[in-house]
C-alpha cells in the first residue's frame, strides 16, 4: 500500500483501527503518535497524514486520528483509453490492477462475438469487486486517480459509446485509435505509432480483444471506425499480458513512462 486513500468524508474522521487501512498503517508500517505517511482523497489531492493519537486497541475497536495536509493534485490519469474483450475472471483481477498502475483513464470491458459469454456474468465484473481491483493498482501506483470502468455488449456498442458519445474522431491530429491483432495487422504496433505526432493532450484509444481475438467483421468494422490493426509479433499472449505490455509501449511514445 504505496498510499492510503480515502473518500472525501473520510479524510477529516478518525479511522478504525480494524480497518484494511488502519491495520497496515499501525501492524504493516509501525507507525507511530507523531510520525507520517501518504495519504490522499480519492478522486483529489494527495498529501501527507500526521497521526495525532492512536486510541484504544485493535480488539476494542481503537481509533487512529491524523490531520491531513493536501501537497499536490495527484498524479493525473493518462489520455489513453482502453477497449479490453472480457478475458477470463481470475486474469480480470490481474488486468484491471495492472493497468490502473499504469495510469489509463477508462476502462472498457466489452463482450466480443469469439468471447466467451459467461465471463460476463462473473461476480468478479459486478461494479464493486472491479472497482476495487482499479483501486488496488491505483493505491500500488501511488495515486489518488482511478481509471473509470465502463461494461458493454458488444464491440460496436463500445466503439459507438467512445467514439461518439465522447466526440472523439478517427483523426490523427486529435486522437490514435489502435486495435491488436496478431492475425491479419496492417503493422507492427511500434510502426503504427512512428507517424504520429505524440503530445500529451492526444487522446488515445486501443482495443485488445478477448483470448480468441477478433472475427474478419469485427476487424472490417474496427478498420471502418479508424482503427489501425496492428501487432506485438508472432506470438499470441493472454489478454492481461497483452493489455498490460500496449498499454506501456503507447506511454512511452506519449513520453509519460
């Protein structure tokens, strides 16, 4: 735990002892009456915590009391959005604090026409559980921002949902639409990056399908909306590892890792 988070009715309370957060700080970090650690407002400023009294024991439901002191807005979420086929439930849990850790600002996990359709009646998907997984990559970053998790049906409601709800369009003066495919890419994902002109204000959208990949529609649509397919090589990785190893060669171009 790199930073305790907390909401924003929280920061001025005491905190449980029995508490995740209050047992690491006390148990994990040896803090002590006097002494810091991180801390920030979900969703806001991050900052400093100084314990002014711990009360009571963990048995008795002890109190621990901090005053908080904001020192920066937190580390900002990247322009990179991803499109993410749903993969299987126990590599979900890996996937979505992996690339929360990275800094990717929407998450969308989208039903695909070769994904398997029961992975999107997991518990592990249901809106708590996922947003957990995002708070646990964001707390391993050191961050206070956490990635926004969208769901959907389908490929096409997704790419509709982000390309026109959110206006962005297929122009590379504006925004970079990527989809991988390791079957029939037009590039290599490093080429396809090459001509663009990377600042960090660019928008960036790409889609990484589920452990059977895309089918020639999918593809044929993908290419419609403006996505360039493109690839990582030959071999053919499980979806969190492939989500996980794109979404850090598209921030290196973006020149934030």
């Amino acid at each position: 735990m790199n930073i305790c988070l907390f909401n924003e009715d929280e920061i001025s309370k005491p905190l449980d002892l029995r508490d995740e957060r209050g047992e690491h700080i006390v148990k994990i970090l040896h803090k002590k009456e006097g002494e810091t650690f991180t801390a920030g407002i979900i969703g806001g400023q991050a900052g400093t915590a100084t314990i002014t009294k711990i009360e009571g024991s963990f048995k008795e439901g002890g109190r621990l009391f901090f005053d908080f002191k904001p020192e920066s807005d937190g580390k900002p979420l990247t322009k990179l959005k991803m499109i993410i086929g749903f993969p299987r439930p126990i590599q979900l849990k890996r996937l979505l604090r992996d690339i929360a850790g990275l800094g990717v600002c929407e998450v969308h996990l989208t039903g695909t026409e070769l994904g398997e359709k029961s992975y999107m009646q997991s518990t592990l998907v249901e809106k708590g559980a996922a947003y957990k997984m995002l708070l646990d990559g964001t707390v391993q970053a050191g961050s206070t921002h956490v990635p926004e998790l969208f769901l959907h049906k389908s490929l096409d409601e997704c790419v509709t949902k982000i390309l026109e709800d959110d206006g962005l369009l297929p122009d590379q003066d504006s925004s970079v639409l990527l989809a991988l495919d390791n079957r029939k890419p037009r590039c290599s994902l490093t080429k396809a990056l090459e001509g663009c002109k990377f600042i960090m204000e660019k928008s960036v959208v790409a889609a990484i399908g589920s452990e059977r990949g895309w089918t020639d529609r999918e593809r044929e649509f993908l290419s419609e909306k403006g996505f360039t397919l493109c690839s990582m090589g030959e071999r053919i990785l499980r979806t969190e590892t492939a989500a996980t190893v794109a979404g850090s060669i598209i921030l290196s171009q973006l020149g934030i890792i």
